[in-house]
C-alpha cells in the first residue's frame, strides 16, 4: 500500500472517530486508491442513502463533494483539510438504487498557500457520469499543522514528515 494511500486512509478514519455527519450518513466509504491530488472511491448505496422517489438523495452527493474534496486535499499530505467556502453539485442523471456501487473520483485542481479547489465525479456500475460537484477549501491554518507529511511525486513513500501505519 502506497504512503498516500496509508496517510488519506488515516484522515477518513479520523472523520469517522470523530462520531459526526460522515460516520453517520456514509460510514460504508471505501477508500480504494490514493496519489497526490487523486482519490478513488466506492459507496454501497444503502437504503437510508435514497430519496422518497428510490434513488440516491442528492444531498447524499452534496456531503460526499464536501467529504471527497476534503480527502482530496489530505492527499496533498494536509492532516487538516482545512473548512469548506464553497459547494456546488450538479446532477446529470438518477445515481442508483439501493444495493448498486456507486463510483467516486476526487480531484484536486489547484492549492495555493490559503485556498485549495476539487472536483468530484460520480459514476454509476456502468461507468457513466451521473453527477459532480466542485468544492473549494480554506486550508489557511492547516498548512503548518504537525501531522502533515509530505510524498513522493508518486506517493509511494513520505518524504518530509512522519510516515504512520
């Protein structure tokens, strides 16, 4: 398992020790793959991830922006990622049913020394887009925070900062 993999997988695991919204609403989140500035994931839609029509609730997709975008920034090796200043979601088709995977694909376009921007694209099993979202973080304080590291060009290994298992 590569370091960025190992780092981002520590950070979505402090989001969920932390007992709030994302260990509430998608504690199923696979975290499949991590390099600088990429995450993949994967979501079992469940039935209390639907809305009243039987298709995934678009605020559903609006927390994962919020959340893929956040790893998407400890992906950079940013143990805080920082608060959210601005979310959007657009919705090109229904995202699945309950039982279906849903696919996730967080980018991080840019980071600079106060701000960093993601996209995230939402995939249903047949690989169609059926929804992305942009999210933009103020990462101000967290810069110098002492839990950041920082990898290898592929990611492979922690090249300034401490590597944890």
């Amino acid at each position: 398992m590569t370091a960025c993999l190992r780092f981002t997988r520590r950070v979505w695991k402090s989001f969920i020790e932390n007992g709030g919204h994302d260990a509430r609403c998608f504690p199923n989140l696979n975290i499949l793959n991590a390099r600088p500035g990429v995450i993949e994931a994967s979501l079992m839609i469940e039935p209390y991830n639907l809305n009243r029509v039987g298709t995934v609730h678009g605020g559903l997709i609006t927390s994962l922006t919020d959340t893929l975008g956040s790893l998407a920034v400890a992906s950079q090796g940013q143990y805080m990622t920082g608060v959210s200043t601005d979310i959007s979601t657009s919705f090109v088709k229904p995202a699945g049913k309950a039982g279906e995977e849903l696919k996730i694909t967080a980018t991080l376009t840019g980071m600079g020394k106060s701000l960093a921007y993601t996209r995230v694209d939402f995939t249903n099993p047949a690989g169609q887009l059926v929804a992305y979202g942009t999210h933009t973080k103020y990462i101000g304080r967290s810069i110098g925070h002492g839990e950041n590291v920082k990898f290898s060009q592929d990611g492979e290994k922690v090249v300034e900062g401490k590597d944890v298992d």
